[in-house]
C-alpha cells in the first residue's frame, strides 16, 4: 500500500467554510476495509442552512445576472486550479474510492476540468430566441437560472459526477447544494473549496455531506430547492421521485441504472470486439452505470470469442488505488461484493455455467474477480439484476431479430454497443436498440463532452453532459408585447 501524507476536509463547506459536526459515518478504504475517517450527516436544519446561503449568495452576487463572461472566467479560474491541485483531488479521490490514483490523476480530474470549461463556454453562447409573431406584437422565448439547484451524486466516479452537475448548473446562472456519497466526500469537498479561491462567490457552492435517507431526503424535499438532479441507482431514483411529489413539484434530472447490451454480430474484427467487451465491463470494476454487463454474440462466433474473452479477463491483477500504478480496482465496500458473488451464485444455481471468475480474489479489501456466465436466459438474475461489478453474461443468437429481441430488457435502457461492419445494419439496428446512448464498433464515452447522456425507460429522466445539461439548468419564459 501506498500512503499519502495529505490532511482530510473536515464537516459539511456551507457559505464558503468548514462546517464541523458530529462525526457518525465511517469512511472506509475499500482497498484495505481500513477506516480513513468519518463524517457527521447533515440534517433538514443543516441543509436549511445551505440552501439559505445558497439563496443568499445568489442575491448578494446576482451571479445569474452577471455579464455571461464574467460566469466563464470565473469557471475557467476554478478549472485551472483543478489542474494545478491535480495530485491533492487524485489523492482525495483515491484514499476512499474505487479509484486508483493514477488513474485519476492522469483522467478523472483533467477530464472533470475539461467539463467545466466545456460548460462555461455556454455562458455567453446560449439564451433567448426571437419568435416570428404578427406585425403588432413581438415575442421571444427567454430561458432563466431556476436558481437553487439539489444534487445528489453517487460513489463510483466522485469528482466527475460533481463536475457533472456542478458544471452546468453554475454556468447556467445557478447556486448548488450537493450531497457527495457517504462513502467518497472528499474531492467534492475540495472542489468547492477551490472554487472560492477561484473568486467562484462564497455559497455558490454548499457541501453537505449524510445519507440518503436522511441528508438526501432532506434536500429533494426542500421548498428551497428548485431543481433536483441526482446519479444513482433506478430505486434511489424511485424514492426521490416519490419524495418530491409528496413535499411539491418540481423538476429532476435523473441518471439512473443500467444493464446494457453489447450485441455482436459475425462479420465483426473480433480482437477489436474483445478488447471493447473488455473496456465495456471491467474498468472501476464493473462499477459504472453504462457497464455493458450483457453480452450477446452470433453463434457462429461465440467459442471464439468466449475463449478471448476468457483470456482477456484472467490477466487483470487488483491493486490497491494509491499504488502508484493503477491496477484492477476494489468493489467499494464488503457489503457489496457479498451482493455481487450472491446473484452470481443464484445465475450459476438456476443453471449459468461459470466461463471465468465467480469469486474473491484471495487478499485484503474487496476485490472480486472478472466473471464471465454462460448458459443464461433472460430470467436469470444475473441478466435482470444491475450487479454493479466485474460481471457480465454471455448469450448467443443467429438472427436480428433475436439479437433485438434479446437486447431489449424489460426495465433498462440506458446504453448498448453494437459491432458490425455492415454499415446497413448498423444503421438498422441503432434505430431498434432501446438505450438512450448506442456506441457502434467501440464502447464507453469519449472525451466528447458534446454529447448528452441519459437513460430510457427506467435509466432515467433528462440529460446529462451536452448542450442538454446546460438548458437543462434553465427554464424558458415566453413573453408577447404588443407594440
């Protein structure tokens, strides 16, 4: 293990400082199961006075109303202290994540300042449209800060999901109050910190840092709060629905789960096809919400396929995340490697045949090995469960229509990646595949902050990342004068 002498923020960050509280969550190393630390869990009455602060900074800097460049100076200010603070955030991201350090210094924070910069370039890009109305009369359509943004993020990326909803939100004229993940706080922390030494006005950004129940309950239910946009499982997403319809409506962005299908057809470069299966499931250790954790394969092609896969997968070495080189990541906690091995088991019980993994590695911390599980139908609970983990099924069809038909899950739809050299069919089946994102001869996002993201059916509601993310942070007005 490698150590890193580096002091941890300390309580919630409310109106540009510290706030100490009642220590009453542990932070634990997932490398090691090594308590890191502990923060209090804020409740109505702390976040009560974050979203005040957030009101009251919004007021006192009239950041809304601002000259738009001035919002993209101050952001991309807050970017290039990103970058420059690029070893303290890995570290802060490594100590508690899933995360290695190296690869966090090397990507999560210079892509996380990237977002910023991409979203403060909407500032003085994006606003009102003039509409064609009679000659008497003149109208437009103006789009406005709501004021007051909510963001929950989860555990598995911590800075670049806060760089996610962050990003858009302050360019877009707004004050966030956003709750990081119990597990992983810190790098959220620091970011706002880093902000205000940006010149980003104190409360703009507000940390408080719980639990869902408690904390997160408390800020989607805030009359206060005019706008909630959370990352997170499709339950979490349920119950915040549930939560905001009972205290009054209001809009929500959610990015919710996912179980997305990687569907390959036999005319496919299949060394190409087994490193992006590869990249599809295994980096952070299965746990991202696009994981294509379905893998479905012509039948004419699938030994061979399985056996590189196979392959690919035995090479892969856990490390701990502060190593200085990065390795393959832990499960973040006990607990969820426990859930992860028992609907392996269940799918191998119901008949699955095991192809590789199915178990621990043999080591300290929670680290489970890449698994591959054949012989599965669509009832098997590895197939309609989001496992969150090194763990992919392995299916096989002969036609399109089946392909399509086994593609399609009955509550997912956030993304699938479709190989073919058959422009055609590409072209065919992108229309078919029901997943907000399809990737066509590769798999996962690139560095295109262009492009939004975002579930259907139960993966989500709106957009994050994009040109959407942006308008998504403002609301439209229409106005008719009569002259």
């Amino acid at each position: 293990m490698r150590e890193f002498d580096i002091p941890l923020p300390k309580g919630h960050f409310i109106g540009g400082t510290y706030l100490e509280d009642t220590e009453v969550i542990d932070v634990i190393s997932p490398s090691s199961g090594a308590r890191i630390g502990a923060i209090p869990c804020a409740d109505a009455s702390v976040v009560d006075q974050a979203v005040s602060a957030a009101r009251a900074a919004l007021s006192r800097s009239n950041w809304g109303g601002l000259a738009p460049r001035e919002r993209l100076r101050a952001l991309h200010r807050w970017a290039d202290l990103m970058e420059a603070e690029v070893d303290t955030l890995a570290k802060l991201e490594a100590i508690c994540s899933s995360r290695p350090y190296a690869q966090a210094r090397a990507g999560d924070v210079m892509v996380t300042a990237e977002q910023i910069r991409f979203f403060a370039e909407f500032a003085d890009k994006e606003g009102g449209v003039l509409v064609p109305t009679a000659d008497t009369a003149f109208g437009y359509i103006a789009d406005e800060p709501y004021g007051v943004i909510g963001a929950i993020t989860p555990w598995n990326f911590p800075i670049s999901m806060a760089g996610w909803k962050l990003g858009p939100a302050l360019a877009a004229g707004n004050a966030v109050v956003i709750k990081p993940s119990e597990m992983t706080p810190y790098t959220t922390l620091y970011l706002a910190e880093l902000s205000v030494r940006a010149g980003i006005p104190e409360g703009l950004i507000n940390v408080v840092l719980g639990d869902g129940p408690v904390t997160g309950n408390a800020i989607t239910g805030h009359p206060g709060i005019d706008k909630v946009s959370f990352t997170g499982s499709t339950r979490a997403g349920g119950a915040i629905m549930e939560n905001i319809a009972r205290h009054g409506i209001k809009p929500m962005t959610l990015e919710l789960g996912g179980k997305s299908p990687m569907v390959v057809f036999a005319d496919s470069d299949l060394d190409l096809v087994a490193e992006c299966l590869e990249r599809g499931i295994l980096p952070n250790a299965g746990q991202f919400c696009v994981a294509g954790s379905r893998i479905l394969v012509e039948e004419s092609v699938a030994p061979v396929l399985s056996e590189k896969l196979a392959a690919r997968f035995a090479t892969h070495v856990p490390a701990d995340t502060m190593a200085a080189e990065a390795g393959f990541s832990p499960i973040i906690s006990a607990k969820q490697m426990n859930r992860i091995d028992s609907i392996v088991q269940a799918a191998c019980n119901a008949g699955g045949e095991l192809i590789c993994g199915g178990s621990a590695f043999d080591r300290e911390g929670s680290y489970y090995r890449p698994t591959l599980i054949g012989n599965v139908t669509e009832t098997s609970p590895a197939v309609r469960e989001e496992i969150f983990g090194p763990v992919a099924t392995f299916q096989t069809f002969t036609t399109e229509d089946e392909a399509m038909a086994l593609a399609a899950h009955p509550t997912y739809g956030l993304a699938a990646g479709l190989f073919t050299k058959d422009l055609s069919r590409a072209m065919r089946l992108t229309r078919r595949l029901e997943a907000g994102t399809v990737w066509v001869n590769r798999y996962g996002r690139s560095r295109d902050h262009i492009l939004p993201t975002g579930g259907w059916k139960a993966s989500g509601l709106g957009k994050d990342l994009g040109r959407e993310a942006y308008h998504a942070n403002r609301r439209t007005k229409s106005v008719l004068i009569d002259l």
